[in-house]
C-alpha cells in the first residue's frame, strides 16, 4: 500500500502478545479483523481463509436462480453510521494507544446523536492500517442488507465464498455481495439461505491521498530525572549567646528555591572524627535551615538533599567546616626557652594571661620555616602559667620550635613565639 507520505507500507502490518491461558475465540477475533479474515469450512472439511482483498465473483445468480429476494436499504436513523472512530498500538508513541483520524463527520447540522463506531485492535500498529479497518466498517455499517433464497445448483459453492454476483434488477444490478453470516442448506426444500450486504467492487480500494486522514501528533515521552540536587548548597558557621553570656555555635544551611513546591529538603551534619549523624528537615517554603548547636573546635562535614512524596533524592558533597564558637584569639606566648640537650629538648614559656586561653600548640620543624613546620603537641594549663614541655626520641640536629597560645574554638594567637635553633646532640 502507499501511504499518505507517498511510501510503500505493508497493507496489514501488526502483532500482539497474549497468554497461553486467554480466551482463544476473542485471540482469533483480533487476527481475524486486523487481516480482515474470513474462516470457512470447504467441503472437504478443511479450514479456509479469505484474505482481505477484493476476489472478482465466479458465482452469479439471476432472476431464475432466486425464489425470494429480500432488500433492506438500511438508511434509518438509529442503524446508519456517520463517522467511525479508530484505536491502535502506535509504534512510534512507544505502544501507546493512539487515536486514529475519524473517518466520517460525526457533527451534522441539526443532528446531535453523533451516531459512531469504535474499530479497536491491539494487533494493528500502523495508521494507514487503521484508517482502512475504518473505511471498511463505516462502508459495511451503511450498506444495504440482501436476504436471498436461491435454488440449490447455482448456489451451491456460495459456502465458499465471500463474494457474489446478483442480478436481479432493478434493485440489484450486477449487484456485488459480501456474505455475512453463514449460508443455510434446505435439504428439504433443495434451497440456500443467504444473508450479505451490498458492496461496491472497489471496497478494498484505499486512496492514502483522500482517505488515510492525518496521523495524531507524536506526544514526546517524558524522562523521569529523578529528583534535583539543591541547588547552591552552602553552609556557614554562626553563633549566638547562650545562658551565662557564652557563645555556641550551629551551622547554617542555604539553597535556591526549588523548581516545584512539593520539594521539602534535609540537612544533615556529622563530625569528620566520627559519632552519631544529625538531620533536620525544611517546610516547603524555606530556602535555609539551622541545625543544633555544635561542639566547640570539632570539626563538620555537611550536606544536604530534596524529599519529594515520601522518597529522597541524592545527596549533595560533603561541606567541610570547624565550628567555632569563640573568634577572638588569645595572647601570644611569652619567655620561651629551649637550651637544648642529648636526644631531647626541654621548652619552657609563660601562657599568655587571656581569659580565653586554653592550651598552647607547639610546632617543630628541621628548617627555619613556620609555614612547613608540623604539630607536636599540644600543652593544655591555666592562663599566666609557666610551663614546661620535653620533645624527647630526637635524632641528633638542629631543629626549630614556634608556640602558638589558642582558644577553645581552636583560634590561635596571631604571633607565634619562636625559640630559634635548637641544638641536639
């Protein structure tokens, strides 16, 4: 067949799937009006099949071949057609159904009953298959009905066909007819009951130009993409006072609004050393949420994700941060000595008299450079406090020591004291 597009296309192309355990007619009726199939029994008893296509009669009965001729123009109001509607697996659309073109106009002037057909198949996959299956069934729905009793021997092979010729003016002139139902033998009477319908000889002609209409629009398959990261996911240290003046602090996390509001979003913290994980969870509306208050110096990995109807989304990277309750730096260490010694260098200093103060880090290096130099330890005391610390297992050379005073929010002095070369032997 030729398409609308001008392209060759099978006349019936389709397929389905069903079950072992479906009903096997309602499998058969679905093959049989996708193909246009009729089945019939030969007079061997075998099974046979009228494909649908048009075949030019070899039976023809007249005037003295038929005793009665019954004709039914089938042109009342509750029995006509006016438009029939089609409904088919599209293999475009990812086997959705499809709405096929209406073939007739349901909508006369003057006449709401808007009297249709529905041709649905699961088997057809095509439009232009559609269209045909339409075209047939609006022409069969409209087509007049013939009841003809004829003599048994000119009559005798209209079991086996689907097509016959009957001339029988004026009515029936030439007249072609599809039967419909299944002839019946009088062996009493020697006589064939036959029931059909008028059919013009170009009912399987099928112009794509004018008749196949035009295919419904391709809707566009939507991609599940899952649920959004939070965009510009950040967080920020801040503190407040708390009972006795002192400060605490908790982090505070932000993000841009999101696309939908059924978006709800969580913020989860935990601390980097390990212990127990923490969240808390925003109203739809918020774009930023605190968490709880943090342990001192202690540092925090945070992230954050969208809730949408009860299930998560992926979570954002970690955001890494210390929280820090106390800003302000301690004094710097003073009177730092180390005289140096065998394996060993003793350090002595004063902590510095600050009310923050709470421990001193002191860093060693084997070259002249603070930048470099690696933490040893860390002296915790009193304020205004002489001290003294031994670096002991050292290997013979010469190394630098600088002293840092800090904080309890790990904030150290912005000076460091330094002890110059040390000596060890």
């Amino acid at each position: 067949m030729t398409n609308r597009a001008g392209e060759e296309e099978p006349r019936y192309h389709g397929g389905f799937w069903f079950r072992a355990s479906d009903d096997p007619p309602t499998v058969g009726r679905i093959m049989d009006q996708a193909a246009e199939l009729v089945i019939y029994e030969t007079a061997e008893g075998k099974i046979g099949v009228h494909a649908g296509e048009f075949v030019e009669p070899d039976v023809r009965l007249t005037a003295d071949d038929l005793i009665s001729v019954n004709f039914d123009v089938n042109r009342r109001a509750a029995s006509t057609v006016l438009a029939v509607r089609g409904r088919y697996n599209n293999q475009a659309a990812t086997f959705n159904t499809s709405d096929a073109a209406i073939v007739g106009d349901p909508y006369v002037p003057e006449d709401d009953t808007e009297r249709t057909r529905t041709v649905e198949n699961v088997a057809v996959q095509r439009h232009n298959h559609m269209q045909r299956l339409q075209t047939l069934a609006f022409k069969r729905a409209n087509a007049p009905r013939v009841r003809l009793v004829s003599h048994y021997e000119p009559a005798k092979k209209v079991p086996y066909r689907r097509f016959i010729r009957v001339h029988y003016p004026p009515r029936l002139d030439e007249a072609v007819i599809e039967i419909i139902g299944r002839p019946k033998l009088s062996l009493v009477n020697l006589t064939y009951e036959v029931e059909g319908m008028v059919v013009p000889p170009t009912l399987f002609a099928f112009n794509a130009a004018t008749d196949e209409g035009n295919p419904p629009p391709i809707i566009p398959e939507i991609e599940h993409e899952g649920i959004p990261l939070p965009a510009m996911f950040d967080v920020v240290i801040q503190r407040e006072a708390v009972s006795g003046g002192q400060q605490a602090a908790f982090a505070l996390a932000s993000w841009n609004p999101p696309a939908s509001e059924s978006l709800t979003t969580e913020v989860e913290w935990q601390p980097v050393a390990g212990g127990p994980t923490q969240s808390v969870m925003a109203s739809e509306e918020e774009t930023e949420k605190r968490t709880g208050y943090l342990a001192d110096g202690v540092q925090y990995r945070f992230r954050g994700r969208h809730w949408s109807a009860g299930t998560p989304g992926e979570w954002t990277a970690y955001i890494v941060l210390t929280a820090v309750a106390d800003t302000t730096a301690p004094g710097p260490v003073s009177g730092v000595t180390a005289p140096g010694g065998v394996g060993e260098s003793p350090i002595s200093w004063t902590s510095p008299n600050s009310p923050n103060f709470v421990a001193v880090n002191i860093r060693r290096n084997t070259v002249n450079n603070e930048g470099t130099a690696t933490l040893v330890h860390t002296e915790y005391g009193p304020a205004s406090n002489s001290d003294t610390w031994t670096d002991t297992a050292l290997a013979p050379g010469t190394y630098y020591y600088w002293l840092r005073s800090r904080n309890g929010s790990g904030v150290e002095s912005t000076t460091s004291a330094a002890t110059g070369a040390v000596t060890v032997t």
